[in-house]
C-alpha cells in the first residue's frame, strides 16, 4: 500500500493549519475589537465584517479556474503572501473605513488561499489514499478551530489588548506559508484551454446537485454558529455553555475524521455521506426539541460527527465526477456552494428569529437538514453513482 503520511502531505497540513489558527484567533474577537476600537455599532459591526464573506464567495470560483489553469505551487504562494500582508494590514489600520477596507480584502487571498491549499493536499496524496487523506486533511481545520478561539479570547483577557493577537495571527500566517514553500509538486504540464471561457471552467457543473445538497447543510451551520449564543440565553437562560458547545462539536469534527477513515479509504463515499447526514439529522432535531442540557450538549456532538463524515465524502464526490485538470473548479465548487449557504443562513436567519422567534428558527434549521439529508439519500447519491469518473 502506498504510504499516506508522506512529507509534502504533512507540510500541507501544517499550512492548513496555520492559516485556520491565524483566522479563528480573530473571527470571535473583531466585533469587540471594533467596538472597543472604534465605538462601532452592531450595524456598522455587521456590515464591516460581512465584506469578508461576500469578497471569499466572489472570489472562490475565480480561484479554482486560476489554479487550474496556472502553476499551482505559484498561485498557492500568491494567495498566501497575499493572506499574510492582510494581517499587517489590521494593524496599520488607524480608522474604521481603512479596517473595512483591509478585512474585505481579505476575503479574497482567504478564498483562494482555501481553494488552492486543499487541491495542492489532493494533489501530493498518492491516488489509493486520496479519499482516506482528505479525510484527514479536514482535522488540520477542525483543531485549529477548537484551539484558536480559546487561545485567542485568554490572550486577550491576559495582556488586555488586541494588538499581540494580530502580530501573533501574523506570524503564524507567515510560519505557514514558509512551510508551504518547501512542498515540492510534480511537474505538471498546464494546458493552455484556448475555448471560450465557459462556466464549466469556473462551477462545476456535472457535480451540480453535489453543490446544491451542500448549500441545504450550509445553511443549517450558518444559522448555528450566528445564532447560537443569542438562542441559548433565551431558550437555556444563558450563553455561559456556548463555549462548551463549540468544543464539544469540534471535537465530533474530529472523532468523526478518525473513525470514518477506514471508510473512505476503501471507497464507500456515499455510505459515508448516508451516515453523516443522518447522524447530523439527529443532532440538530434533538437541538430544538430537547430544551435542557442533555440536548443542548449531546447534539453539538452528533453535528460534529455527521458533517465530520460529509464534508470529506462530499469532497471526495465532487473530485470524483471530475477530470484531473478540474480538481481546482471541484474544491472551489463545494467550497462556493457551503459559502452560499452560510450566507443564507445568516440572512435569513435574521430574519426569521426577527419576525418568529428563534425557536421557530431553529425549527427551519431542522427541517432544512431533514431536507438536505432526504435530497441526499433520494437523488444526490445516485446522481454521483452515474457520474463519476473513477
């Protein structure tokens, strides 16, 4: 059996990593930094903040036919440096409009950075271990996801201040793209496509329902992590377990990586899609309707062990109905299609905890993943069946 653990595949993952623990050591941070900072209220907050989002999903498709379509190693590096300098950004920063500025720009590196780290992680994994590698690839998300926020709000608490965390955000970005430097990739010869460009060439459009299924659990995720806290002090009586919430499901994330990838090493991506949807299913209907603490700290587990089982089988799918020149469009396409339903999720979200309360809300929440899982099982599974290329 070809080995999986090979050099390059670990330095990618220490990149991942990086840049994961650089972005979740501000992400819960910045609305107090610019309250603080700057006086900001929650509107203007809001709408600083959401510019990352909107320039990430713009950005994504782009990325994908760019790291397609040039040398990889060289976009990747682009990205990156791109990524780092933002960070030096936050803290040249003297006025709230310059700050808007820098964080919208910031979703664009971000967006391809994700694109181009992840179809480089396909791309060092010998092809026998590549469902079971990428598997393991989304662990390096997931820990930094448990560690940064934690380490970041105790620095903060410790030093009383903002700036140690984006020089520390900084220098662990910058750590991670000089890891990423030294992967080594081989030579591949980029075929210069002369057609007219075509949305085939930035969405990929035979693993269309794929996308379309992930935007429904996207949706479901972008209502839970915006809306929680504020859930839990109306339905719980506080949000002191948030915290504990977000841990316990990062952790599930991570159990679920470990214990499915015997699964995805011998190839069953739709059994192991069919289980993480249903487990999630699970999760979130015990959510809403099991109001005490046995609900509210067992679901957060049963999500983190069904999306720890489907985004890496999704991943694999959309690889899978596409060509080798395409694994860029692939990863951009399911990453644009989660984005889209975060996006969702946080809009109409809003507005459904504004005009119904956030029972009803969450509620939805429920009914989407029964949605998204049912799509799946029904019609998504055997759409792959029929299309996929190896």
């Amino acid at each position: 059996m070809e080995k999986l653990w090979n050099h390059n595949y670990l330095k990618v993952m220490t990149a991942n990593f990086s840049l994961f623990f650089a972005f979740y050591l501000l992400t819960p941070l910045l609305p107090l930094y610019l309250s603080e900072r700057f006086g900001a209220g929650k509107d203007v907050i809001g709408l600083v903040l959401s510019g990352y989002t909107i320039t990430a999903l713009l950005c994504r498709p782009f990325s994908g036919f760019l790291v397609d379509s040039f040398d990889r190693k060289r976009m990747l590096m682009l990205f990156f440096a791109l990524f780092v300098v933002c960070f030096a950004g936050y803290l040249a920063a003297g006025t709230l409009l310059l700050f808007a500025i820098v964080r919208t720009l910031h979703g664009g590196p971000f967006g391809g950075l994700t694109v181009a780290n992840s179809t480089v992680a396909v791309d060092v994994l010998p092809s026998s271990r590549r469902s079971e590698g990428i598997g393991y690839y989304g662990l390096s998300n997931n820990l930094a996801m448990a560690l940064a926020p934690t380490i970041g709000l105790a620095i903060y608490h410790f030093v009383g201040g903002f700036e140690p965390l984006f020089w520390m955000a900084l220098v662990v970005a910058g750590a991670g793209m000089a890891v990423d430097r030294t992967v080594k990739l081989t030579k591949r010869e980029v075929v210069r496509n002369k057609a007219p460009l075509s949305l085939d060439r930035f969405f990929l459009t035979k693993g269309w329902l794929l996308a379309v299924n992930m935007v429904f659990f996207g949706f479901c995720f972008g209502v839970l992590q915006n809306y929680l806290a504020i859930y839990s002090k109306e339905v719980m009586g506080g949000t002191g377990g948030t915290g504990t919430f977000f841990m316990l499901l990062s952790i599930g994330l991570m159990v679920s990586r470990l214990l499915g990838a015997k699964t995805l090493r011998e190839g069953r991506l739709t059994r192991s899609a069919a289980e993480g949807v249903l487990l999630s299913t699970v999760g979130y209907t015990l959510f809403v309707v099991c109001h005490n603490n046995v609900g509210y700290y067992l679901s957060p587990l049963l999500i983190g062990l069904g999306n720890g089982h489907v985004w890496p089988a999704f991943m694999n799918m959309t690889i899978n109905v596409a060509h080798n020149n395409q694994r860029g469009t692939a990863n951009s396409t399911l990453l644009v299609s989660w984005d889209v339903g975060m996006g969702l999720g946080v809009l109409l979200g809003g507005f459904l905890t504004e005009y119904a309360g956030y029972v009803f809300a969450f509620r939805t929440v429920a009914a989407a993943q029964v949605a998204g899982t049912l799509l799946f099982l029904f019609f998504t599974r055997n759409f792959f069946l029929k299309r996929k290329l190896r």
